[in-house]
C-alpha cells in the first residue's frame, strides 16, 4: 500500500471525502505519520490501541492524545461509522447484518453462536468474481475489495449486536468475496486483528477460507499463523469446475499438490469445505474418492447443508445421506463434521440477505 507522508496529507487537507480512514492505514503508516507531525513515537500505539482495542468511531474520543495531534488528525483523516442497514435474528441465534458502507456498497456480516463458541463470518469483497454455482453472491459478480478498515469494521460493528455477556470467539472469512484476491487488506486486517498493537486475537482463533487460489494460499501461510480452509465441494475436475469454476484454472490435483507442500505450524490441520449438493457430489463414490484424495494431507472435513436460494438450481442432501457420506469418511480415517446450517429462516446462504434486501429497495 502507498504510504501517505504527514506533508503530504496536510497538502490534501481534505473534504472529508477525500479524507482516508485512519483504520486502513497500516501501523507503519502509523508511525510515519505520528513521527512526521512532531509527536513522539509510542503515541502511534495509542492511536492503534483507541482504534483496535477500544474500537473508537471518533478521533474526538482519543483522550490521551495532545490536542494538536487529534486536531491535526481530525484535519486530515476519518473513521468511518459502519451503518448497519438491517438486521436479521434468526430463532438459533444467528444475526444476519447487512451492513452499507460510504459509498453505498452493500456487504454481510453473520454472528453464529454454536455450542460454547461464537463464531463471526465477515466478508472481505462487496460481492464477488469465483462465480461459484451454488452461491448468491457469486451472481452480484465483484462490485469492489473492501478496504482493511471496512473489514476490520465489521467485527465493532458486530460486538454491538452481542448480547450481555456474550464474545465473538472465532473469525472467519467465509462471508462475500474471496479473501485471496484482496490480499495486501486481508494481511493488512490480520495484522491488525492479532499484533500486540492491534486486538491481540489469538490467529488460532482465526480461519481464512479460500476456493484454491493457489500462489496465495501459500504467501497467506508464509506471512501469517491463521487457519486455512480450502473450499473443495467435488472429487472430480468435471464436477469441480461445474461448481467451482477455479478449477479450470487450478484443478483438483495441482491444489491437492500445493496443500502437500504448504508450511503448516505442527499439529494443525487443513480444513476442506465440501458442501452437499444433492445428486451432485454426495454420491458413496464420491466419499471414497474424497478419503483418497485427502490421505496424504493433514485434513479434516466439514460437511455443510447447502442453503437453497431462489434459483440456485441446485437442492440440498438431506440428512441422512450425508450422515452416511460422513460414516464412509470416518471410515477412511478423515476427520469429518457436519456442519449443522444456521440461520435458515434468516436467509443464511452468503449473499441472500443482500440480494432480498436489494429486490425490496
Ligand atoms: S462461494 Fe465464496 S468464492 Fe465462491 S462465489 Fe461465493 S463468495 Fe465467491
């Protein structure tokens, strides 16, 4: 990312249009900023720290800082306030927020409270480019990459909807968009989510999941700590590149390849998402060929009910079939779990809400 000096940012001194948010700067940038306005070093954490841990919406609200940095800062940066445009509760729990960002972009963000974890789906694309067959986001296409700071923005905006007493104890990214193809503000984000500077979160806490976008997968494992999930759906190319059409361009084979040989930290495992599509890819054959496919890898499998959205052309497995899918894989020694859906009266499946709460504009 282009770093923005304090000369530089007094130049612009700015229509708050113009103004960038202080959340998507890096804390080089930071720093750079702090130092190149005169103030000592260590007030770059204080910034971070009223930013990340007290998840500030105003500079006005910075306490701490000497009144000529929150002037200054105020002249030339913003924070932007998340407007949450609609909230869906669903009767498991589960909250659906549709969130509106400056510019009128749309994107989701899901709180799922499961057994004793609460997990946060967060997206990192307003839409998104895989055109993945079984996905309502996948037919808004890519409108634009969300900058860090609206990433980062979805987990304040997120805590204000907890119940008393209640903690987001897992992210993952498996809301809109491919996390991959934002790469340099998915990093930005993580950076900021698990540095002693930022939220101090455990990246163990923390789960990217990507449909196989092959060279950064392995920069994310190389920079970062956080879990990988690898959306595999299909043990065949044919019916793979139906659904996950990337795999034309990275097919099962070369992805299994790269996942071999990816810097896992020890005991940690890859996940691999395989929704159930009814006919599609649930057949017994298909869990035996997934057992081989996966042996030689340190996998675990998450088995996920399919959504069905107005459309979709596709129809989910039901429960017994994939407890038996299941039963083969156990059988096999994979690891497998299924993945209970949440939310479905709310309109779980990614990119539904956005699509009702659009037709309904
Ligand atoms: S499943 Fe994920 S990667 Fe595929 S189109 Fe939907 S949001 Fe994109």
């Amino acid at each position: 990312m282009m770093s923005e000096t304090a000369e530089q940012v007094r130049e612009s001194a700015s229509e708050p249009s113009l103004r960038r948010d202080l959340r998507d700067l890096s804390f080089e940038e930071l720093e750079k900023i702090v130092a190149e306005s005169g103030e000592q070093p260590y007030r770059a954490r204080q910034i971070a720290h009223w930013l990340y841990r007290r998840g500030v919406d105003s500079i006005d609200a910075m306490r701490d800082l000497p009144a000529a940095l929150r002037a200054f800062l105020k002249h030339n940066f913003k924070i932007s306030p998340f407007a949450v445009a609609a909230v869906h509760r669903s009767g498991d729990g589960t909250r659906k927020l549709l969130m509106r960002l400056a510019d009128g972009e749309e994107i989701e963000t899901v709180i799922i409270p499961a057994d004793s974890r609460v997990t946060l789906c967060m997206s990192s694309q307003a839409g998104c480019a895989m055109r993945c067959g079984f996905c309502a986001t996948a037919r808004m296409g890519l409108h634009r990459n969300l900058t860090a700071g609206e990433i980062i923005g979805q987990i304040f905006a997120a805590r204000l909807e907890l119940a008393e007493g209640e903690e987001i104890t897992n992210y993952v990214f498996m809301g809109m968009g491919e996390p991959l193809a934002n790469y340099p503000r998915l990093l930005q984000t993580l950076r900021a989510m698990t540095s002693p500077w930022g939220m101090g979160i455990s990246p163990r806490r923390i789960t990217v999941s990507t449909v196989g976008l092959l060279p950064m997968m392995e920069r994310l494992l190389a920079d970062t700590s956080v879990n990988l999930a690898v959306s595999l759906h299909a043990t065949t190319d044919e019916v793979r590149s139906r659904i996950a059409p990337i795999n034309q361009r990275y097919p099962i084979r070369q992805l299994l390849d790269t996942c071999a040989k990816l810097p896992l930290k020890r005991r940690s495992r890859i996940t691999f998402e395989y929704v159930m599509l009814s006919g599609v890819n649930d057949s017994p054959a298909d869990a035996r060929r997934l057992v081989k496919l996966l042996a030689p890898l340190r996998a675990k499998v998450n088995l996920i009910f399919f959504n069905p959205f107005e459309g979709a052309g596709f129809s989910a497995t039901g429960r017994p079939a994939v407890e038996a899918f299941q039963a083969i894989l156990h059988k096999g020694n994979l690891t497998a779990t299924i993945r209970e859906s949440r939310g479905r009266d709310i309109a779980a499946a990614c990119g539904q809400l956005y699509a009702e709460h659009r037709s309904a504009d």
